[in-house]
C-alpha cells in the first residue's frame, strides 16, 4: 500500500494576500506525512516589472515571456516568492527546500512553439518531470517548495504555468505514492457562476467538462486549471481537488473525476 502525499498549489493571488497566505502554510504545515508546495507569483511578477519599467503582455491569461520579462519571472518566482515561503515554512517546523525544474534536472521542457501567430516566448511546455529524485527528496524528510521555471536542457530557463507544474509533479510522483492533488485558491472552488461565490460545482467529470466549456459556464484561467486536473487523474492521481485555499482538509470544494 503506497504512503500518502499531498501536493498544494497556491496561486499567485493567495501568494499576495497575507492573510489568506498566512493561513494556507499554516494548514499546509499541519497536513500529516509528505507532501510538496507548488506555488506561482504572477502579480507578484507584474508589480515587479512595472517598477522596472517593463511591459507585461498577456494573451488569454498566460504571460507573454521575452527576454527581459523572464529576468522578472526568474528572480521573482525562483527567488523572492519561492525563499520567502521556505523560510515561513522553516518557522512552521516543516523542512522546506526550494526548487526549479532546473534543479536536479526535475522538470524538463521545450520552448513553446509559435501558434495562430503568437509567440509566447521564453514559455515552457513539459516533456518529463523526475519523479524518482522528487521522491528521494521526500524520503529524506524534506518538503519540496516548487517555483514555476523549468528548463530545456539546453541552458535555458523557462516560464511554466504553475498549475501545469502541479500536475506534472503529482503525474510523476504517482508512481511513488498515493496522490492527492489539492489547487488552492481565493474561490471556494470551481464557481457555475462567477458572481455568486456559494455556485460551487461539487464534481467536474471529463463529459461535464466538455459541456461547461461549450456553454461558458467555464472560460479563462480555469480551463487549463481543469485540463490540468483531468491530466492529473488520468496519469493516476487518486484525488483532485479545487478549493478555498483555507480549505485544505479536502472536504469542500470541486472534485475532479474521470
């Protein structure tokens, strides 16, 4: 019987409100047995290029990344989000280490190609994610703090999305352990309607999904949340979860179903 892991992705927003973060590495530290941060830094990463003065582009909800906004993404994920929440988790009692996919080669990517004329830039798209090291990491008693950054193998560091970073990471450590996948957030979970924070879809399966998109029930940013999560479950990730990110107990919020 494999030994339970949970996996905790934090949003960017999350990431800039205090409270709610204080809280979240709070629960996060309470969770029993192993587990991994995933976090992303978005508008941590925004305030921080307008201050230098450089522009940031989006094109439907993903950043686009060039030379000088990946400096930004760089030491703001890598650095200033990612050290400040291992040593918040340091004075919670759990032993974190902050990681890139960079670092010991965990996860790999390709620069995303050029579609329907766009061209994202230094965008990463996952190939493999080391399941194996990650896993004697936490064997060790260490908490991996992931940061949103992958690379390519060839020098280059690369802008990932931070929910595909979640999943890539449960994908791969599923072999290892019995999964759960929990995306935290500021809503209580997936919303059938975005005005009222109490429209909370109890289960997504993939047909639901199917249909949610077709009639706009789901648009934006929670699509490739979603798909993510579907990923996820296909790949042999026992629970998916969307939640409140005060809510990591796993009892409300969206299911994520097959």
């Amino acid at each position: 019987m494999k030994e339970k892991l949970t996996i905790v992705k934090v949003g960017g927003a999350v990431v800039e409100d205090e409270a709610q973060l204080s809280q979240l590495l709070k629960d996060f530290s309470a969770i029993e047995g192993r587990k991994v941060l995933v976090h992303g830094g978005g508008r941590k990463a925004t305030k921080v290029a307008e201050a230098l003065g450089i522009e940031s582009k989006m094109v439907g909800g993903r950043r686009i990344t060039d030379a000088d906004m990946l400096s930004v993404v760089t030491m703001v994920y890598g650095g200033l989000v990612n050290k400040n929440l291992v040593a918040r988790l340091q004075a919670n009692g759990v032993n974190a280490l902050g990681l890139t996919g960079a670092d010991m080669d965990l996860i790999h990517s390709h620069k995303r190609p050029i579609k329907d004329g766009i061209d994202f830039g230094f965008v990463g798209d996952v190939d493999k994610a080391n399941g194996q090291m990650l896993s004697k990491l936490i064997e060790e008693g260490i908490t991996p703090v992931m940061a949103p950054l992958t690379h390519d193998g060839q020098g280059n560091i690369l802008n990932t999305n931070a929910d595909t970073i979640a999943s890539e990471t449960a994908k791969a450590l599923a072999p290892y352990y019995d999964v759960t996948l929990i995306f935290s957030f500021e809503k209580k979970g997936v919303l059938r309607n975005p005005d009222d924070d109490d429209s909370v879809i109890p289960v997504i399966t993939h047909a639901d999904f199917i249909n949610y998109k077709a009639d706009g029930t789901i648009s934006g940013g929670m699509l490739p949340k979603i798909e993510n999560a579907l990923g996820a479950i296909d790949s042999g990730v026992s629970r998916v979860i969307i939640t409140l990110a005060t809510a990591l107990d796993g009892q409300s919020g969206t299911i994520i179903q097959q």
